[in-house]
C-alpha cells in the first residue's frame, strides 16, 4: 500500500500535470459518479492535497474527488489522452488539453462538496498528518504519552490513522529502527529519552522518504551501497525487507516477525 511520502509525490505530479488549467474531459468508472463528468468538465482544478494516504482533488467550482489507493491503486502522469500498457483497471481519468491524470485499481472513490468532507467517516478520524510541516516532534510526543494511546503497542498504533496518518508498514519499521525501540513496547514502556527518539523519527524519517524518494537508511551507507552495484532493495532501507540479512548499523541479522497481521523487521541487537 502507498504511503503517506508515495501519497504526497504523487500529488505534487497530479498537481503540475493539470492544476489550474481547464479539464477538457473527466472519466468515472464507477456508475454512481457518471452524473460528475459533465458537472466536473470545463472546470479547473485549484488543489491536489494528501491526507494521510488519501488525496482531495479540489475544484474550480469547490467540489472535490477523493480517492483512496488502498493495497493497488496507482497514479499515472501521461501526455493527453494517452495511456499506459498494463493489466490494471482505470478507475478515474482527469484530462487537461496536455496531460492527463489517471488511477488505476483504486476502488475507494467519491465526490464531495465541503460539507460531505468535514463528516467524511475516513477523512475526519484522521489524527495529525505525519507529511504537514504544522505536525511538530512535541506534537507526536504528546499524543505518545496521551492515556488514550500510551498503552498501546507500538507496532500496531503506528499503524493506527486516528494517532499519526501516512504511515504505513515500511515507515513502521524503519521509524522503530531509528528510535532503537523494541516492537514489542508500548509508550508506557519506554523512558523519556526512548519516547523522544521515537516522535522526532515518526516525523523526520516520513519527510525523510518523501525528499528522498522512498530512503529511509543513512543516505551515505545508501550511497555506498549504490556506488557498488547493489540493488536499491538492499541499500534502501534500514530494516524494512531485510530479514535475515546483516544489519547496516551493527552486522547482526535482522528477523522479520508478524505483529498485527503485518509484516514487521528489526534488528534484534539494536532495538533489545
């Protein structure tokens, strides 16, 4: 599943694709939205902004498209009316007179006005967005020693959009990584100096990854690495898809568990 840095990237190229110029032609895959292509087309689009792994769409005539990737859905960039070769299914086609804006497998996908937003059950639940410059170290901090999440497993509450949104299962390990902490703790287990680590890396390694393009480990090891021929699979990450490989940090191999359904990677020596 994309993530809040894929989320926010994908966003900046919708946005210089087709913002602020007329949309020549909207499709809607869906039966329940084919009434918006006509009210959509002829206007501008004014914003593209994330939320967490959601994306607004904004318009000229203040109406929004909203969509969620879940596990497969993808953005594509193409000149006008043009597509890409592929097997997915085209969900959503947003065409200017030069580019054209296109998702593909995404099923989660809706027009709203500002009102239907501000209630949105997704959209509303959403805790401070880890990508938004306003969402501070202190800020994730107090939320971290706040009774309502701080007894709580990390591993599962990283994970948790009403606590932190746009992070996702690779952010997760690489943010326990960074911050040294076990998987297994909850706030309440750590000391004030462990929860510190942790809210300055919930909110430097997200912004981290989007700069960089998905680079969550040390941009020098990275680069390295890269220099030697490695695959970007093995210098990209710290821990995230390493299992049973040695840790960049301390050489011990890294173990790969399940904690809430979900895949999770560490480093059993840095983070003991």
């Amino acid at each position: 599943m994309p993530e809040g840095p894929e989320i926010k990237l994908a966003a900046a190229k919708i946005a210089k694709a087709i913002c602020n110029v007329p949309i020549t032609d909207i499709f809607f895959a869906f039966d329940a939205l084919k009434e918006f292509e006509k009210i959509l087309a002829g206007q501008q689009v004014v914003s593209v902004k994330p939320r967490g792994k959601a994306l607004l769409i904004r318009f000229s005539n203040d109406l929004s498209i909203y969509s969620h990737n879940q596990l497969y859905g993808l953005w594509y960039i193409r000149d006008a009316n043009t597509y890409p070769k592929t097997n997915r299914q085209l969900r959503l086609a947003i065409h200017t007179h030069k580019k054209s804006a296109l998702l593909y497998s995404a099923s989660d996908i809706s027009v709203l006005n500002d009102a239907e937003i501000a209630v949105h059950p997704f959209l509303k639940s959403l805790g401070p967005d880890v990508l938004d410059e306003a969402t501070t170290i202190e800020q994730v901090e107090e939320r971290l020693l706040d009774k309502q999440f701080y007894r709580r497993g990390l591993a599962p509450l990283l994970l948790n959009q009403q606590f932190i949104c746009g992070i996702g299962n690779y952010l997760r390990s690489e943010i326990l990584f960074v911050a040294r902490i076990n998987p297994s703790f909850r706030p309440m287990d750590c000391t004030t100096r462990q929860i510190q680590k942790l809210a300055e890396a919930v909110v430097v390694i997200p912004r981290k990854s989007y700069i960089t393009k998905g680079i969550t480990n040390d941009i020098a090891i990275a680069t390295k690495l890269k220099a030697a021929g490695k695959p970007r699979k093995a210098y990209r990450h710290w821990v995230f898809n390493r299992d049973n490989q040695p840790c960049h940090a301390c050489g011990t191999t890294i173990i790969k568990s399940v904690m809430g359904a979900r895949r999770i990677y560490y480093c059993p020596q840095c983070q003991s």
